[in-house]
C-alpha cells in the first residue's frame, strides 16, 4: 500500500459534548497490506465446522452488517485486498461442537487485515476460539481483524477472542452481528497485550427474544491505550441485551469505555444491562468511561451500572503482615481478577496459553 487510510472509529451513536473527545477516535495513515500467518483448525471433521476462503456466496448478507469499528475498517479491508475465512455452523448435538480455532501468528513489523465471516444457520451452533500472538513480547506491528456474523433463527454463537500480541503492536479489532428470532450471541474476549488497543463490537438485534452477551477483560499497564465501543441495538421484541466489561488500569495506562444501548421503535419488552468494574492501581492512569442508553420505545428496561475502585488498604495491611511485600500482594490481586475471566473461556487448551503468557510478566 503506497498510502495509508485516515480512518474514524469507535463513534459514539449519538454524539454527545465534542470538548470531552470522547465521541470518536482518529487513525492517521493506517496500512494493513501485508499477508497473515493464520492457522485454522476445524475440530476433528468437516462435518463439525467448514472453514472455506472468500464471501462469494454470502457476500450480500455480511456487506450489510454494521460493526462496532465503523465503516472505515470496511474501507481498510478493501485495501488491504483481504480475502475472508468463512466459517459455517453445524447441527446441535448432545456432546456439544468441537470448536473452530483461528490462530493469528502476528509477525514483528507486519502489518495485516483479516476478515472472518461467520454463519450460523437456522437452529444451529458454532463456537469459535481466536487468539493473537507475536513471536516476541517487544514484537511491533499492526493487526486488524473484523469478525462478521450472521446468526439465524434460533442459532447460537459463541466467540472467544485472547489478544497476546507484543507490547509494540496496535490492535484493530472488529465485530459486528445480525442476530434474528431467538437467535443467541455470546462473545468473551481478554485483551492483555499491545501498546494500542482499538475494540469495537455492534450486535443488532432484529429478531424477536434475541439476545447478546459480551464479557470484555483487559489489563493495563507502562504507557498501554484501550479504546473501546461496544453497542447493543434493540430492534425486536422481548430482546435482551447484557455487556460486562472488567479491568485493571497501573501505571500511565489508557481506557477509555463506550457502552450503548439503543432501544429502536417496536422493540418493546425489551432489555439492557451494561456494567463496567474498573480497578485502579496506579496514580497516573486514565480511566474514561461514557454509557449511553438511547430509548425510541416506552415499554423497556435499560440498566448502567459502574465500580471504579482502589486496592483494599486493610487487605493489602493483611497481606504484607504475612510476609508478602507491597508490590507483590497488588500484582497477586490484579492477577485474580484476570484469572477470574480467563476461567469463563472454558477452554483449557486457550486458558494455558493465557496463563502461560501471564506467568512471563
């Protein structure tokens, strides 16, 4: 790519006072050119989950899925000539699916865009594991991942997204979602590594009793950005929308927290949580966070709630009592809490990797 894409993302659904900076975030000059080193495995057969190159057959459904991110990672996809991994559900059965796993292999100084299509047909499943790794914990580059998914009639998706990536990489990391009647969406996703992470996730909810889950994680430590926008669109009826969002902010650390709940005109008998618990643990951290509930329909239930919080003195008096110094009792706790959410991914294959990661800090 000769020249880099000026990009907006993570905007605000309805802007809300410019002098917070807070309604979007600017890109400058992004490029995302270079190939993938993407290994996928399928589970044990292709009768459990396909794995098939391009959009071809599908292309017009997922070009109409609006994203977290925002419309330019569609336009940086297109530069970046980025062909998607589509991955199709399969029927229910008692044991369970063997989930679809998506290494991302981020190279130092490569820069590249992945799209993935995801397509769970009428009454069926799919549970897909990522994780983005760099060969080194100095690693740099640029990675940038749109997930897609379309998810029918009483269908059922769960998405596990683990970032590991080097503490001089920037993360671009996309989602967006139809979901139709009955139709359940669950994503879980640990962010601990890069320098700069942009997250955003946008689950529409057109059918009726749809419903999205999002549990987000993240750690953040030195000079680590998180820019994030996670909005839950309520358009059927008796819909049901809930995203947790946990952290840890130390040292000079960034967050800053976008959390919408848009109720649309017939969606009634619907409802929205959102909560956000952030510890804090160093004295020059940046901790933003702005919930939006926006409400076009009467009859709905739409809930925020926020833990902003420091390290227990009592607890920490306890611990040094015991022996353990200062330091060490405060990384003791930030590592419960990140081991607390690494224990919702259910996998024990991806949580070693998790720990084994935590274990070289």
């Amino acid at each position: 790519m000769s020249q880099g894409l000026d990009m907006t993302v993570n905007s605000l659904p309805s802007r809300t006072w410019n002098w917070l900076k807070m309604n979007e975030s600017k890109l400058k000059e992004i490029e995302a050119g270079d190939t993938w080193d993407v290994k996928e495995v399928a589970g044990e057969s292709e009768e459990i989950a396909g794995l098939t190159k391009g959009t071809a057959e599908n292309q017009e459904v997922f070009s109409h899925i609006h994203t977290g991110m925002g419309p330019d990672m569609d336009r940086l996809g297109k530069m970046a000539g980025s062909q998607a991994i589509m991955i199709k559900s399969s029927p229910k059965s008692e044991g369970g699916s063997e989930p679809v796993r998506l290494h991302f292999s981020c190279e130092d100084n490569k820069k590249s865009f992945q799209k993935v299509e995801i397509l769970a047909k009428e009454g069926e499943e799919v549970n897909v594991l990522m994780d983005y790794t760099s060969p080194e914990k100095t690693s740099s580059g640029l990675a940038a991942i749109q997930t897609k998914l379309h998810i029918e009639k009483g269908a059922k998706v769960r998405l596990v997204q683990v970032q590991l990536l080097g503490n001089e990489y920037t993360l671009l990391n996309d989602i967006g979602a139809q979901c139709e009647d009955g139709a359940q969406f669950e994503v879980l996703q640990l962010f601990l590594g890069s320098s700069k992470t942009y997250s955003g996730c946008q689950a529409d909810l057109l059918g009726k009793e749809s419903h999205f889950k999002a549990d987000i994680g993240y750690q953040g430590k030195g000079s680590q950005r998180y820019d994030m926008n996670y909005v839950a669109v309520h358009k059927g009826k008796k819909t049901v929308s809930e995203m947790n969002a946990d952290g840890i902010l130390d040292d000079q650390a960034f967050k800053l927290f976008r959390g919408t709940i848009d109720f649309k005109n017939g969606s009634s008998g619907s409802k929205g949580d959102e909560k956000e618990d952030v510890l804090l643990m160093g004295d020059y951290v940046v901790n933003q966070t702005i919930p939006l509930i926006l409400c076009a329909e009467e009859d709905v239930e739409g809930n925020h709630g926020a833990s902003i919080g420091q390290l227990d003195e009592e607890m920490l008096f306890y611990l040094s009592s015991r022996g353990m110094s200062a330091e060490s009792a405060s990384k003791m706790i930030a590592r419960a809490r990140m081991d607390a959410v690494c224990q919702k991914i259910g996998d024990e294959q991806l949580e070693k990797l998790v720990q084994d990661y935590l274990e070289e800090e």
